[in-house]
C-alpha cells in the first residue's frame, strides 16, 4: 500500500505539473505548432515522465525492500504492476494537468484528492465498509486494482473476487481510459486557442 501510494503521488505529480507548467510558460502552444500529433506530444510527456519517476520508484523499492523489509513473493508481478501503476498514474496526471492548465492549482487538487482516495481504497486491508456506496466508489478507482494486485505481488493475497488477470485487464483499462482523455483534453485545448 505504501508503494501504490507513493506511485499514485509521484506520478499524478511528476506528470501533472510538467503539463500545466507548459501551458503556463506557453511552451505547450510551440509543440502544438510542431508537425507531431496529438497523440505523440502527449505519448512523449508521459513516456519523459515515466522516465524521471523511474529513480524515485526505484528509491522507494530499495526502501520497501531493504530497510522495510518487505520482499515481494512474486518479483516479476511486482515489477510489471510498478510500472503499469506508475503509468496509470502518469497519464491521469497528464490528463488532469492538460485540463487544469495551471501548475498550483493542480497540485492542490492532486494532493487534496489523492489522500482520501487512497484510505477508501482498502490500502490496510480488504474493504469492509458498512456503507456500500463507499465500496462501490472505491472499486470504481484504480488505486483499489492497484493495491490488489500489488498485494498479490508482495504477499500473494487475494483481496477482491477478480481473478488476477481480471484486475490487470482493469488496470489497463484505465490506463487507455486515461491516455484517450488526455489526447482529447490535448485536442480541445487546441480548438479552444
């Protein structure tokens, strides 16, 4: 759970901010000007960004790992979710940062969302709330199929009744879910200037 939270932080953080950063510095109007498409310019911000979240993901695996002491059960599962995780994230970050456009502001809304989420997502254990629209809400975030997964990963827990490739085919929904709404909030940026 403190692997998917700092993931969902770095990068909701590492991409967000890059992108409303542009728009401020207007760096964002010269690429639209460029011969690259949409797709490629936001590809390519997700893609730098994954790159530079790569050393605070590995800073955070070394402390899990060594001075924590939680060795993951299965490596390659830990490793592949990380990264899809990350990735998840980045472009949500990307998405949210093209729509906000604005550097503090969505760095509020990114701090003040991402907490709260997290709690409900069942980050101590499986959600067993007496409020059913909190389950429901919690099993409509990708940080909950996040934290399933990367318990399956570190423990070999079973948290929810999806079978493993079933909460990875959600991760990767997601994933496309939020690639897709960045290159449209891209697209309609550059209608609306």
């Amino acid at each position: 759970s403190i692997l998917v939270i700092a993931l969902v932080v770095g990068g909701l953080l590492q991409s967000g901010t890059a992108a409303a950063r542009e728009w401020e510095t207007a760096t964002m109007k010269e690429l639209l000007l460029s011969p690259a498409s949409r797709w490629a310019i936001v590809t390519g911000k997700m893609l730098g960004a994954m790159v530079m979240g790569l050393t605070s993901v590995l800073v955070m695996l070394l402390v899990l790992i060594v001075l924590i002491g939680v060795h993951p059960l299965h490596w390659a599962a830990m490793i592949g979710y990380t990264l899809l995780t990350s990735a998840i994230f980045i472009a949500l970050g990307t998405w949210l940062g093209t729509l906000i456009k604005q550097k503090q502001a969505f760095t509020g809304l990114a701090f003040g969302l991402t907490i709260p989420l997290f709690f409900i997502s069942g980050a101590f254990g499986p959600i067993s709330f007496n409020v059913p629209a909190l389950q429901v809400l919690a099993q409509i975030l990708p940080v909950y199929y996040a934290i399933v997964v990367q318990q399956y990963a570190f423990h070999n827990f079973t948290l929810n009744t999806y079978t493993l490739v079933g909460n990875t085919l959600i991760l990767c929904a997601f994933l496309l879910l939020f690639i897709v709404l960045a290159a449209v909030a891209l697209r309609r940026s550059t209608i609306a200037n």
